[in-house]
C-alpha cells in the first residue's frame, strides 16, 4: 500500500514536546525540617549608651598669615614651627639697603642742621644785629647834621634806606635762626624724617601682630622677600576645636552641647573630653556630611593643630535599660523590633518547596546557558581589572575604651582615606608571588590627577605600571588600537574616549597635572579599547617610576595586583594575604559583589531547576511504583508466604524505578544537547554555548538516584 507523502515538519515542535510532557508532570512536594537550635540570651539591665562616631581634624579658631612690608634679604630666623611666640615678638630680621640708607639720610639731615646749619643761622643774626646797631648810630647822626643845618636831604634819605635794610636783614636772619633753632619747624620736620625713616628700618624685624603657634615657616635665610610674601603662618591663640564632617544620617540626635570622648590618632591610648559647640547650617550636598565642631575646654599639651581625631558625641543615655543583643531582633520597623519566639530551646519555622519537573533536558541546556553567559561576563568583566589587589589597610577611627557594663549603640562614620603607599611593599611583593596559589603580581602605583590639553581639563586616574609583569595580570597590550604598547619616560597609554574627548592622536602632547600641583608633559604612545566605558575614558598608564613621582610618591607602591590560578579562589587567597601581611586585600568577589551576587542567582536558579527535575522523576516514578504495588498485591502476598524476604523484594522495585530514571535521563540529556547545538546554529551569536563533559553524565545521574531513592 502506497503512502501520501508528508509534509516536512519545524524540528522546534518535535524537540518542545518532550519538554512539554515533563513539565505536565510536575507537582508540589511537602516536608517538615528542624533547624539548627538558635542560640539564647539573657536578658539584663544594663547601662545603654547612642552616639554617633566620626573622624575629622583639630582646628584653631583662626590663621593667621604674618607677611614682610618691605623689600629685604632675610639674614635671621628667630622662631619655627611649633614654637609659641607672643604679641609682638621678633620673628625675622631682615636686611634693607634702601631703608638703611634712609635711615642714614634722614639721621645726616638733622646732624647737618644742628652742627651746621644752626650755628651758620646764629652768626648771620648777630651780624644782622650788628649791622642794624650800626644803621641806626649813622642814621641818627645825619639827622643830628641835617637839623643843624650841616647835611643834606639826599644823605639823610640814604642813612635812612640803610636803616631800614639793615631792618629787614635782621629780621629776615631772625626768621631763619627761629627754623633752625631747638624746637623750630626745620628741627621738627627733619626729626619726623627721621622717625618715618626709623619706623621703615624697624619694619626689617617683622613681629607677630598676635600671639599663637607657628604652624608654617615659609622663609630661609638668605631668601629675598617683597612685601606681602607670606613668612610665617600663626594658629592664633583661643579655644581649641575638633572640625568633624558627619554623615547626613547621623545627625538626628545631634544637639549643641552633648559631651563626646575624643582620641588622637597619634595617641591612642590617651582620650579627652570635648563639647558640641556648632551645627552647620546646611550639609554639604556635595559629601553628603554636615560639619560639626567640639569645643575642647581643657586641650592636651600634646594635640596639634591638623592632628587627625576620632570623637564619639554621645547622644542619648539610660541607665539600668533591659539589654537585648540586635542578633536577636528579626525585624526592626522603625523603634519597635521582632524578637523570634522560642519553644522548648528550639525554633520551629515551616519551609515550603515547590518543585516543578521540567526533565533533563532543561537541566542540560539551562546549565550549559547559563555556565556560558556567567563565563562570558567573567571574562569581560577581568578583562580590565585584576583578580585581587593589595592595599595599605584603611584607617579606622579611633575610640575611648569603654566604660563598663555599659552597651553602646554606635553609629560610626568612615574616615577619610589618603593617598599612601604600602608598608615594606618590595616584602610583600616578593612574598605573595611565591604563593603556590599566585600566578602573576605586578606593583602599581595609581591616583587622581587632570589632564590638559589647550584650554580643556579632565579628571583621570593616573596608573603606574611595570609593563612586562603587568601584562600577565590584565592582556592591555592585547587591547592597543592605535600606536604601541610603550610606557616610560615621556610615553603614555590613553583609553579610546579619552583621546576622542580631547581631540588626541599618536605622537601629541598631553600635561598631567598630580594632586600635589606636581606637572608633568607625555607623549601619547598608545591608545586602547577595553571596552568598558569608565576605563576608556579617564585611565591613563605610565611607567611605575613617572607615575610615582607624579603623584608625589617617590618609590612608594600604592598596591600590587595578583592573578591566581583558580578564578574563584580568589577570595580565600585575598584573605590569607590579609591576615598574613596586615593590608587591605580585596578580590574581585569583592569589588564586582553584584555581580557576584547576580551569578550565585543564576547558580542558584540552575541548582532549583535541577532538584525541581529530581523532585518530579522522584514523583512520577514513586507514583507508576505505588501503582505497580497496588496492582500486584497477591502477587506480593504470595511471595511473602513463599519466604520471600523484604530486601529481596525492594530490590525488584528499585531495579524497575533505576531503569526508568536511566532511560528517562537518557532521552533528556540528548535533547538537550539537541537544544545546544540548535542555540549555537540559530540563536543569538552573543556568546558560544558549550556541553561540558560532567554534565550529561550528572544529569543521567540525578534523575537515576532520585528514581532509586523514591523506592525506598
């Protein structure tokens, strides 16, 4: 008999409907479990402290800048920093060829009036005097001859124009010996000279117009300075004041008046007491803090200006509180907390798990998608960042010991964190790369800087690299699009958006400027796609060595970068290195948390498909076996009465429940790998999809096991 000829079917609806069928098999599954005993607590009356931990810095209540009013060369120094000095005491001398010159003119002026001018103004008077005598004796006698008749008129008019000139003179004298007699207006002006051009040539001792510490010496000897240099910065003497940037979320409770305990980092064993003396009007929107300032009433003799202080503000206080542990609380809803309830030493809960059957198949291929997607983002996400990296360990704040028997309720504030290289760096280095667990390590030196070019500035992160161990941590040279890989000297390495944003190309200059004002010109040498934008656009590689002097650290190394051998590893080994060196080691489970987090979820989903595909060949073979005993009860029954033992007869049960989990798990797998093969041929070409040689096998493995197991 002949056959029709059929129409050729979509190879999709022949590989779904075996999906299909086992995810109509899916049921719930209901279990009751015991978890661990929780742990108790004695509930206690105790003192019960709230405050609030920051960090920040003393302060003084102003600066003070003592600069030069005249031009000099400085020829002593009489204070440094650190020394107190007093309203008016000597800080520097200075020596002024111009003012000692005035000083010497005006000093000659007033000598030459007295020792010359004076006397010179005396003897004109007393000849001005004398020739006025002698006027007055000719004149009378003309007039004596012309009333007797003897003289003429013409000789008495000439005896009298000589009176009168010898009048004049005599006057005219008089009025110059007034000026230039003790007390006169020459004297008085000469003496003022003298004092101005005295009170300029004591400017060369420039004095403290305040009292307080020297906090900053801004001259050496032999400098030259011009008035309003800057010589000498002064704290100026007052109350003594802790400046602390608090955390938005902290100040609630903050009032002005509350006590706080304050410890120096430099001394912390020693605390001192201080007060809320300021509230900030507004928090800076920028960091998010609000400034507040204590008031140290009775300052050490050993805390200085700019000495970094941790200070705990006590904002709230009960004496004889019942106490619990915040372990205990399951739930806290503003002031009011869950504590779970005990029963009998042990805590009760009911766990509910759903099971959905979706078969082997689905375990193949979701866990062959999603290894592929996690191994992807891996890659791309290491690609520019190292496996672990060294730090100097972050500065804590410091706190008082507490008083005892008292419960503080702390609300501690970070510090802020400076730039700093490694201690013993070099040891470090050489110590974790002879960890067996260690592939490669690198030291890098890296920090904030700008770069400019023309008018346009940016901010970069500056890094310090040795090209040829840092290469085996993250492949950049693999990543070069443009120039060479080349750093050192005046060469650079910039990323791809970095050099489209400021118009850069091969061979141009680019200025970087370090957080210290230290500046520095590069020549770009190479420029690179990495393909995460924050990288390409304010990265910049220089040499280990231009990087360090740069950024103001000569010979430091701010951290080493480590690749390992097991990828995930790399959180055990980052906290060995901590605990074994004292630094700050962060992997990259750490940094990348998220996404971290992201792949555990995924993991997680995979694991639940898994048991949920255990859970429903478990079902369905538990139900075809309960079936199966129900339909063969006399046949049972008859073994049994024919001597039959128990073990005997599981084990033809578990010999049919094996097959059907191996048969099932079989088929699954195969689809599966089907479903693999059709994604890499016709799916989305984002990443390749791969089968791995333990998956089949475990699959086939799960849904065998959980068909035995059910039998039992």
């Amino acid at each position: 008999m002949s056959a029709h000829p059929v129409a050729p079917r979509s190879l999709w609806p022949r590989l779904l409907w075996p999906l299909a069928a086992l995810s109509i098999l899916a049921v719930a599954a209901w279990w009751w479990s015991r978890p661990p005993a929780v742990p108790g607590y004695r509930i206690e009356r105790r003192d019960l402290v709230q405050d609030v931990v920051a960090t920040g810095y003393v302060i003084t209540p102003s600066r003070v800048q003592v600069a030069s009013e005249i031009t000099g060369t400085v020829v002593k120094r009489l204070v440094d920093r650190g020394d107190h000095v007093e309203p008016g005491q000597a800080l520097v001398e200075l020596r002024s060829d111009q003012t000692s010159a005035l000083l010497d003119q005006a000093r000659a002026a007033l000598r030459q009036l007295r020792e010359q001018g004076r006397p010179q103004a005396a003897a004109a008077l007393a000849q001005a005097k004398t020739q006025l005598e002698q006027a007055e004796r000719d004149f009378k006698r003309s007039q004596a001859v012309f009333d007797a008749g003897g003289g003429s008129a013409q000789q008495l008019e000439q005896a009298q124009t000589g009176l009168r000139n010898a009048r004049q003179q005599r006057d005219s004298a008089q009025a110059a010996y007034t000026a230039v007699a003790p007390g006169g207006s020459q004297e008085r002006a000469l003496e003022a000279a003298l004092t101005a051009a005295s009170a300029v040539n004591a400017r060369s001792v420039v004095r403290a117009g305040v009292g307080g510490v020297v906090l900053a010496r801004n001259v050496e000897v032999g400098d030259t300075v011009t008035p309003g240099e800057s010589l000498y910065t002064l704290a100026m003497d007052g109350p003594t004041e802790i400046s602390l940037p608090v955390n938005e979320q902290s100040i609630g409770n903050l009032q002005i008046g509350q006590q706080a305990r304050c410890v120096a980092d430099a001394y912390p064993g020693r605390n001192f007491g201080a007060q809320v003396s300021f509230l900030a009007p507004q928090v800076d929107r920028t960091s998010g803090t609000l400034e507040v300032r204590l008031r140290v009433p009775n300052p050490p003799v050993w805390l200085r200006q700019d000495m970094t202080v941790s200070a705990d503000i006590v904002t709230a206080q009960r004496s004889k509180t019942l106490v619990v542990p915040n372990d205990a609380l399951r739930q806290i809803d503003g002031d009011q907390g869950t504590v779970l309830v005990l029963r009998d030493g042990r805590a009760q809960s009911l766990l509910i798990l759903i099971g959905i059957a979706v078969g082997s198949a689905v375990i193949v291929f979701i866990t062959a998608l999603v290894t592929a997607l996690q191994g992807n983002i891996v890659n791309r996400t290491l690609g520019s960042q190292p496996q672990i990296v060294v730090k100097a360990p972050d500065l804590e704040p410091l706190r008082s010991p507490p008083a005892p028997d008292t419960v503080y309720l702390s609300r501690i504030d970070p510090r802020p964190q400076r730039l700093r290289g490694i201690d013993n760096a070099e040891a470090v280095l050489h110590a974790v790369r002879a960890m067996p667990d260690v592939s490669a390590a690198t030291p890098v030196v890296s920090g904030p800087a700008f770069a400019q070019r023309g008018n346009a500035v940016r901010a970069v992160a500056v890094i310090g690299i040795e090209p040829g161990s840092y290469v085996r941590i993250i492949p950049l040279n693999t990543d070069i699009v443009a120039g060479q890989f080349a750093v050192g000297a005046e060469k650079i390495l910039i990323g791809s958006r970095l050099a489209s944003d400021l118009g850069l190309s091969i061979g141009d200059t680019l200025r970087l400027t370090g957080p210290s004002g230290q500046a520095q010109a590069f020549r770009v040498a190479g420029i690179f796609t990495i393909g995460v934008r924050d990288v390409d656009e304010r990265q910049v590689y220089l040499g280990l060595q231009q990087a360090q002097t740069l950024l103001g650290l000569p010979g430091a190394i701010t951290e080493v970068d480590l690749s390992v051998h097991e990828l995930f590893s790399a959180e055990a080994v980052a906290e060995r290195i901590a605990s074994t060196f004292g630094v700050k080691a962060e992997s990259w489970m750490t940094t990348n948390s998220q996404l971290l987090n992201a792949l555990r979820s995924q993991s997680l989903s995979t694991n639940i498909i898994r048991l949920s595909v255990a859970l429903s060949v478990a079902l369905g073979i538990a139900s075809v076996l309960a079936v199966s005993v129900v339909q063969r009860t006399r046949e049972i029954g008859i073994l049994r009465a024919m001597g039959a033992t128990r073990w005997r007869m599981m084990t033809v049960f578990l010999i049919q429940g094996g097959v059907l989990g191996l048969i099932g798990s079989s088929v699954g797998a195969l689809v599966g790998v089907g479903f693999v093969q059709i994604f890499n041929v016709y799916g989305p070409r984002l990443f390749p999809i791969g089968v791995s040689n333990w998956l089949v096998p475990q699959a086939m493995l799960v849904a065998t096991l959980a068909g035995v197991l059910t039998c039992r």
